[in-house]
C-alpha cells in the first residue's frame, strides 16, 4: 500500500501536458488527496483496487478508501432517440422501454441487456425524440477550443470552472439545425455574467446571442453586419444585491427558433423571457424593451441572416463559476411549462386517476397506461381509448408509491457509462474485464468495464460528498 501511494504522489509531479499520449488514452484515476496517476482499473478484491499504469512498471493495490475518481478516455455515444429512466436518487438509465407495469418496467440497455427496475424508484420516465448534437459536454475539453485568445477553463469533476477575472470564452462546431434545445447549469454568485451565441459565421459575423446576468436577460442578432437588440428583460433590481457574495445554482433551458423568429428562456423552471419575432413587421418581441432602430437610405431593409455552425459560451464571475450538464439538442418543438398549472385533476378530483402521460404539444392524457407493440403508448379511460407513438410522448408519470418510504441509499459508488446512464450501486468486485455491485432499483448489475467512462468512489465520505455538491471547494 505503502509502494502504491508513493507512486501516486511520484507520479503527480508529472503535469498532463508531458504524459506520454498512451498514458493521457488510458485515463486518470485521482486520489482523495489531489494527486492523479494515467491508469486502468484492473480487478478489486476489498479493500483494494489493483492499478495498472503506463508509468508503473507493474500493477499496484490501492486501498479503496483513498480514491475519488476515475475517468476513461472513452467517448460518449449519442443516441438519437431513446427512452431515459430517472430513479429518485439521480441515477439514470438509457435504452429502449420493453415492458412496463405498476410494479416494474424492463428497460434493454447496450451495456447491461435488458434490465428489471423496481417502479417505486423511479421518479420520471421519458421519451426523448430530440437529436442530441452534445450531451454532458463539460465533462471534457474535447472538441472545444478558446475564442478571442481567452483563458480556456478548467475542467474538474464533470464542471467547467472559470476563475474569477478571467473572461473565458469558449466555441465549437457541428451542423446546427433551425431549431435548437440548449440546457446547462450554473454555480455563480450574483455578479455572473453568461453569454451564449447560437449559430455564429465566423465570415459574416452572423450569431444570436443572449446575454444572462442577476440583473437582466438580453436577447440580440447579428445580421450581415448589423447588431440589433431584440429584447431586454429585467430580473432582479434588490438594493444592495451586489454584496450578497453566497453561491447560488440556476438552471437554463434557452429554446431557439431562427425560422420562425421564436425564442423562450426558463431559469430554475420559472420562464423569464419570450420573445417571438413577427417577420412581416420586422421585430416584435414580448419583453420589457427592445432596439426596433431602422436604419436610413440605401441600406434600409432586412439584412439577410446566414446561420453558421459555431456555438459559444462564455463566463465571467467576480469569484468564481461553474459551468455543467451542458446539453444541445435538435429542439422537437416542446416547450416546458409548470405541470401543476395545467394539472387541475390532481387538485380537484382526487380520485381521479394518477397515472398520467404528457405529450409534446403540452397536453396531458390521465388513464391506464400499457406499452403496445413498436414502442407505442397507449391510454385508456372512462372517456377515451388512444394508442400514441413515442415520438409525440415527453414523460409518463405513475406516482404510485411516495419517495419517503424508499429505503436509504446505501451506495458507495457511482458509474457513469458510455451511453449516458448513471448508475450507483454497493461495489462488490471487478474482475475478467466486469463490474460488479448491487443497485437498489435494478439488483444485481454487471457492468463492461468498456462500457464505463467515469467512476465517483466512496459516495458516502463528507468530505467528497462536500467538494461534489460544491465545486468551488474542490482541490
């Protein structure tokens, strides 16, 4: 053990930039302390997990007590549709829906076959027909790179941190669609500021951006050279707002429709702002002010808008902020909206059924659900009898048990695979190229160790569980 740790810290004074590239492909494994090895996970028998490593010249036992974390260097893989699963403890599961009832639902996964999930751990069940153009993208800097020679942040525990007074501006690129689906969240203090710039040309300088702070949400576009705010909505004016130094979490959701000139934001499931442009009358937006300036002579008239296939975010925080679970997805139209505003069943009919399913354009179906043959739903009720493809379905809801009477989450682990799922579970071993543990929801689950592209240990430790809820803390 001893020989292990001394390793580790020996090996810790290389920095990342001078690892050999076989020892950058094969992963990172950090210990509770800070220091980091390139390595692979190889077998566990407890307490200790057996290390191998390009700089070892042979593999060596860790005590299991003293790792955080591991991350592979295998790719993610993005479904185009599938169905997503989401256990009340945050775990989540990715495949196509099999079967499902009252008391279970069978899942077939391309890691784990077709798994049985107790259904009164499941809190949510969704279908997603949104292409997913990137998902969890602050996991890694991959793909991205600095914009106007700025500081490229770090990147630590599935977060992208942006010290204070460093302005960090980051792009990419991929074929972006008229409509796009952007959601990430944000750790920050109340002197962020947050800009995103969807569909920017480099050649023509073309891109919609929205720029997000405490104080306000503005929406602008560049067309052809000319910059025009569209929409300003004021958030908070407090007095005094600028001393409260606390952290604070919000969650974006940003909806953009460049044909049809309609744009929605949502913080934290409240929407903030709707703008909805009106062509034939240049811009009309439902805010509190916009720039609707013409300009004079011969260059009056709509300047043309190319899209482009760059997308931007950049941060800057007086102290400090986190940027996760940045997703981008091909919008399929739907916009989110407070279910219990809608749902009046629930409030005035208590009898009324609750199995409920919520379909994309926002209607809700109550009735007795059932999956039929090729992945359709369908709803029957004293009223109706209506068989719907998945496509047109967000989420079924059957809240038949209540999240209090779970039994406590005893898992020490959590894994984090190749097609998007989360999983916690107590480790018991890995061996012959497996993963092994029980999950309270699934059972006994085996997992690939090809499948696994990050894994979180000793889930229960305070002070892990402590530098994991605040990124800020981290070492």
């Amino acid at each position: 053990m001893k020989q292990a740790i001394a390793l580790f810290l020996c090996s810790c004074v290389l920095p990342a930039a001078f690892l050999q590239p076989n020892a950058r492909a094969e992963g990172v494994i950090t210990l509770k302390s800070g220091e980091k090895l390139p390595g692979s996970m190889d077998t566990m028998n407890r307490p200790y997990l057996k290390v191998r490593s390009s700089i070892l010249s042979k593999p060596v036992d860790v005590h299991m007590e003293e790792l955080d974390e591991l991350f592979s260097s295998r790719p993610l893989e993005i479904p185009e549709q599938f169905s997503v699963i989401r256990l009340a403890n945050g775990d989540e599961f990715y495949g196509t829906l099999k079967a499902l009832d009252t008391e279970s639902l069978q899942l077939q996964t391309a890691w784990g076959g077709l798994l049985q999930i107790n259904r009164k751990h499941v809190r949510h069940i969704g279908f997603d027909s949104q292409k997913a153009y990137l998902r969890n993208a602050t996991e890694s800097l991959q793909g991205w790179k600095s914009s106007a020679n700025s500081m490229l942040p770090e990147c630590r525990n599935g977060y992208w941190l942006m010290r204070g007074s460093n302005n960090t501006e980051l792009k990419t690129s991929f074929p972006m669609p008229p409509r796009l689906h952007v959601q990430f969240s944000l750790y920050h203090t109340n002197t962020f500021r947050l800009n995103l710039s969807l569909w920017q040309d480099s050649e023509s300088g073309n891109g919609i951006n929205l720029d997000l702070s405490l104080e306000k949400a503005e929406l602008s576009k560049n067309s052809s050279g000319q910059y025009r705010t569209l929409g300003r909505v004021k958030r908070n004016t407090e007095r005094n707002w600028y001393a409260d130094k606390s952290v604070k979490r919000s969650d974006v959701h940003f909806y953009a429709d460049t044909e049809k000139g309609n744009y929605y934001l949502y913080i934290n499931g409240a929407q903030v702002a709707r703008w909805e442009e009106v062509k034939e009358m240049g811009a009309t937006f439902e805010n509190e002010s916009g720039d609707n300036e013409r300009e004079e002579g011969e260059n009056a008239g709509e300047h043309e808008f190319k899209p482009g296939n760059t997308l931007a975010l950049g941060g800057y925080d007086s102290l400090n902020m986190a940027v996760f679970h940045l997703n981008v997805f091909d919008w399929n139209g739907a916009i989110p909206h407070l279910e219990e505003e809608l749902d009046i069943i629930s409030r005035y009919a208590p009898n009324a059924p609750r199995d409920k399913a919520l379909l994309v354009n926002g209607d809700v179906l109550r009735g007795a659900i059932s999956l039929q043959e090729e992945g359709a739903i369908r709803i029957k009720s004293d009223h109706y009898d209506v068989t719907i493809p998945t496509a047109k379905v967000r989420v079924l809801d059957q809240k038949g048990h209540e999240e209090k009477n779970l039994p406590e989450d005893s898992s020490d682990t959590r894994v984090f695979l190749t097609d998007q799922s989360v999983l916690s579970l107590a480790l018991e071993t890995i061996r012959n190229g497996f993963m092994e543990g029980h999950s309270s929801a699934v059972g006994k689950v085996r997992i690939p160790l090809k499948s696994v592209r990050k894994v979180q240990f000793n889930l229960q430790n305070p002070e892990l569980r402590n530098q994991r809820k605040t990124p800020f803390q981290s070492k």
